[in-house]
C-alpha cells in the first residue's frame, strides 16, 4: 500500500536535514555535506528531540504558534495524541486492523 501510494514521488531516507529553506511555492533542503535538493513539497518526519534542539534550521523560521508548539510539547503528550488518531482511524477505517499495522 505504502508503495503505491508513494509511485511518482522522490523519497530519501537516511538524509539528515541541517536546513530548511520555504517559501509558499517550494522547498531547499541542504543535507548531508551540503549537499541540496529542491521540492515543491516536503514531508517532515524528525523527532521531536531533533526539533526541539534546533538541529534543523527553518528559514524563514517556523511561525510562532509552531515553533511554541514545538517548546512545549513533551513526549509524554505525543503518545496521547499518537494513540487518539491510530484509535480515530482504525474506528473509520476498520480494515487496517487486518493489514496489522504498526501506527506511529
């Protein structure tokens, strides 16, 4: 499923971001050794650790209703939130259950 969703897409793993640069239209990233890739649109999947200690630089930087989101945000509080979509997503689509999924 994963796969077909992701046909005609450029994913990279294992490509640490040191820097985020966005406007409305698209995206620079500078990755490993400086290396940089231009999106339309990107998909952020770092830890919270790694956000909050600022490992990545957003430039512009995140608006502040984000950024004081990311301040006081704790683990504690996203695994309540993981734990309310995988609940509201398996209530709307009760088919995942057989697929045996793992939720993050």
């Amino acid at each position: 499923m994963v796969q077909r969703l992701a046909t005609g897409l450029t994913i990279r793993t294992d490509w640490p971001v040191s820097r985020l640069c966005y406007d409305a239209h698209s995206a620079v990233l500078t990755g490993p050794d400086g290396a940089r890739l231009r999106a339309r649109k990107v998909v952020v999947t770092a830890s919270l650790a790694v956000l909050q200690a600022g490992r990545i630089a957003f430039v512009p930087p995140l608006p502040e209703a984000k950024a004081g989101a990311l301040r006081r945000l704790r683990m504690g509080n996203a695994a309540k939130v993981r734990r309310h979509v995988q609940q509201s997503i398996q209530a709307c689509m009760p088919w995942l259950q057989h697929l045996h999924l793992r939720m993050y």
